[in-house]
C-alpha cells in the first residue's frame, strides 16, 4: 500500500533579485505513514515552510514529486490542511465564518457546513465565542480559530508552521496538550501530522520523529525516531537525552554554516533571514555571557537562567548572525566584538552594532540607501515590505522587517514612526553618520 505522503528528491531554487538563482531546497526525500506526527527541524532561513507549501501544493518544487496516496501532486494537495504562525484569519469575520471558510469548497449544504464548524469550535475549546472577531481574542483563542480552520475539513494531514512560536509560553503549552489530547485520543481523524518548528524540546514533547534540515540548501541530515510514551516529561533523562542529540546535531550544522557565512563574507549579498529576536533581548543576553565565564555550555546555561532552551536557539542565533558569539560543540563563547560590545557604553555599543549590521546584513545598508537618496529621507514601510517579500515570502515578511526596523532603532541607524508606518532619518544624522 502507498505511504500517505512520499516527497521524491524535492528542490525548489527561488528567483534572487538581482543575481542567479538561489537553491532553497535540495533533494529532499522523505516518507510520512499514517498514524505518524514528524516534527521538521532546521535554522531560521533553511526552507521549513517552503517545503510545507509543497507538500500543500501551495509552491512548485524546481524538481521532483509529491505524492500523496501514491498520486503525484499537480495542484494544491487534496489532503492536507495548514494551520500558519501568523493565524491569518480574516478580521472581518467571526469566529464561526473564519472557522466555516475552511468548508468553501466542500460539496456540502449551508447546513451542513454550519453543523461542522460548531462541532470544530466545541472542540477546539473556543465554544461561546462563535461570533466575536478575531480582535475580540487573545493570540492563543486566535490561533485556536486557525487550528479550527484547519481542522474543520478533515484533511488527512494537518500541516503546521510554527504553529505555537507567536504565542506566550503558558498559552503555547495549553494549546500543545489540547492538540495533543486531540490527536492521542483520536477525536479527530486527521492520519498524520507534520510540523515546522524550530523547538527542540516542542518537537520532543509532541512528535514521533524528528526531520532535522541542514540550510544553504536544505538537505535532510537526520531523521530521528522518537520512541517514548505519551503523555513524555520533559524533565525525565530519555528526554533530555533526545534534546541533547538533536540539539547537536542542529549547532553542528549551524556552526558549518557560520563557516560558510564567514568565507562568503563581503561578497554575501543575498539576503539573510533574521531570527525574530529584539535588539534588547540579544544586548542582554550578550551582557550575561560576559558575566558568564569564557565557555558555556548552551543546554546547561538555558537550564540555569531557566529558559527554554526552544527560546534562547534565536537569541542565539542573532547573536552568531551578527558576529557577537559563536559556538563550538555546544559551547558559545562572545568573540571579540561580542566582548567589547559588552563591556561598552550605550553609545558605543549603538556604533558597534551599526557596524556589524553594515557588515553582515546588507539589508541595513540597502535600506538606508533608499531613505538617503529621497529628498525627504523618509519611505513608506509598505516599500521596504514589497523588496523584503520578494526575498523571504508574504508570510514572513511582516515579522522580518519587524524586526530590522527594531535592530535599526536601536543602533540608530535608522528611525520609524509607528503612526503613519513610514521609516526616515532623523535630522541630525547627517552629522553622525558623515
Ligand atoms: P524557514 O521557514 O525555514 O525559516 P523559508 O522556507 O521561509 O525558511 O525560506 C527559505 C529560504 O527561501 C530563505 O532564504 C528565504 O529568503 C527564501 N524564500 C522563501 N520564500 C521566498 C519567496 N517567495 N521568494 C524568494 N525567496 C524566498
Ligand atoms: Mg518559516
């Protein structure tokens, strides 16, 4: 009998602005069977949601084949349904026509789909909310709208990005059990799951394998069987052992990355996604590692402040992007640039930061190109938005300049006004910049 879901030497090469192609995807190959939940592992950047598109059918691989039941994928994917990190829920409905939306194509009455949507939000916990507007809710109800969505047509396969990464911690793990508990119990009848994360112990907790993808392009270089009982605590030694390999395996591949970063460097032009992660996030943690001694071991440093270390991977990732910190067989450790940055003043450590963005991030200069070359020195985000969705995708590209906009402010590079969503210069940064 056909696998559920078969990708056949997947690549995907995206059209780069201004230069050849880039590889986002190479020769993927992977199985999915019924009855399985894979967790899809991998850096910011590496392809994980461009490679859910394709099994939804929603992007064309370069190369290669989907199958779904042994039928290869022309269009989108009859099978499958998506729940996104961003929710994406249309404002202007309710609840109820938000959930009902997923049912638009299915061959059933009114009645029918109306039945089935009250179902879903029954339980997917969200009962007595069915009018209220998206705004009405709190991220987590939201995105419990979008799990609704999604679940409402049956599909074989839910497909989800990230699914919990835009929600506090309580909230996410709430949302976590309740799935879980749906899927475990068999209250819903997709077969099969497959989820993007870019948490560890998330995809521990919830996963029977774990697809881990290298970047630059993407290659699957492990594929991790998860083998432990529900409902898995997360504390207990076979845990953390699981952790702790994946995690291993994830730096090592980061750290080869950083190496081609560091050879490439100068001649880098293409775009680099950035981990959403605030510039007073990094600034602080940078400020702890200098409090730390020289080397320390990730996994044991999350441990100790008490972070997930699902939640310090991005810090640290921003910090290696911009060349503060590197790490070495789970070890990070400030460079020297890191060093003085925490040993700076404010002022300082703004010129230090503005220098590593000009050097590694041509994105910064690009844009501050733009906003020197108008007379007025002012540009509309909704531009720089347009320039960053041609290079990471209309999902990502909200939460990307996100977050150039809050590195930039923070070294003063340069300024946005959050009322009319315009970035500029400020009137004397001629002078400092000069
Ligand atoms: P991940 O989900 O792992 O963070 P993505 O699949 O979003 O990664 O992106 C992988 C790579 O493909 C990135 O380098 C990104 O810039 C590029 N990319 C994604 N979508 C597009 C697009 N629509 N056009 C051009 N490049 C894209
Ligand atoms: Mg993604």
């Amino acid at each position: 009998m056909a696998a559920l879901l078969e990708l056949r030497h997947i690549t995907k090469r995206y059209d780069a602005p201004g230069e050849q192609q880039v590889s986002v995807l190479q020769d993927i190959d992977l199985t999915v069977e019924e009855g399985e939940f894979v967790a899809i592992l991998g850096p910011s950047g590496s392809g994980k949601s461009t490679l859910l598109r394709i099994i939804a059918g929603l992007v064309r691989a370069s190369s290669g084949e989907v199958r779904y039941r042994g039928q290869p994928i022309k269009d989108t994917n009859p099978g499958v349904s998506m729940v996104f990190q961003s929710f994406a829920l249309f404002p202007w409905l309710t609840v109820l026509e938000n959930v009902e939306l997923g049912l638009r194509y299915k061959p059933l009455s009114e009645e029918e789909k109306r039945q089935r949507a009250l179902d879903v939000i029954d339980m997917i916990g969200l009962d007595g909310f069915e009018g209220a507007y998206p705004r009405e809710l709190s991220g987590g109800m939201r995105q419990r709208v979008g799990l609704g969505r999604a679940l409402v047509m049956e599909p074989d396969i839910l497909l989800m990005d990230e699914p919990f990464s835009a929600l506090d911690v309580l909230t996410a793990e709430n949302l976590r059990r309740d799935l879980l508990e749906l899927w475990l119990e068999r209250k819903i009848p997709t077969k099969s799951i497959i989820m993007v994360t870019h948490g560890i112990e998330e995809a521990v907790y919830m996963a029977d394998r774990a697809v881990v993808l290298s970047r630059d392009p993407a290659t699957v270089i492990a594929d991790i069987h998860i083998g432990l009982p529900h409902w898995r605590e997360r504390k207990e030694e076979a845990f953390t052992r699981l952790v702790d390999r994946i995690y291993s395996i994830l730096t090592h591949s980061r750290e080869a990355h950083q190496k081609t970063l560091i050879t490439a460097s100068g001649a880098q032009r293409r775009y680099v996604v950035l981990p959403p992660v605030q510039a007073g996030a990094l600034t602080g943690f940078l400020e702890l590692l200098d409090d730390l001694e020289i080397k320390s071991d990730l996994y044991k440093l999350a441990d100790e402040i008490m972070f997930d270390l699902d939640e310090l991977l991005p810090i640290v990732e921003a910090a290696q992007l911009l060349g503060f910190a590197t790490v070495s067989q789970g070890d990070i450790s400030l460079t020297e640039v890191g060093k003085r940055f925490a040993a700076a003043n404010v002022l300082e450590r703004k010129e230090i930061f503005r220098a590593q963005l000009h050097e590694r991030l041509p994105i910064f200069e690009r844009i501050r190109w733009v906003l020197e070359s108008k007379r007025n020195r002012r540009m509309p985000r909704e531009f720089f938005l347009e320039v960053i969705r041609k290079n990471v995708g209309t999902e990502e590209a909200e939460s990307q300049l996100d977050t150039i906009i809050d590195w930039a402010r923070y070294s003063e590079l340069f300024a946005y006004d959050e009322s009319t969503k315009v970035l500029y210069l400020e009137d004397d940064d001629e002078a400092a910049h000069a």
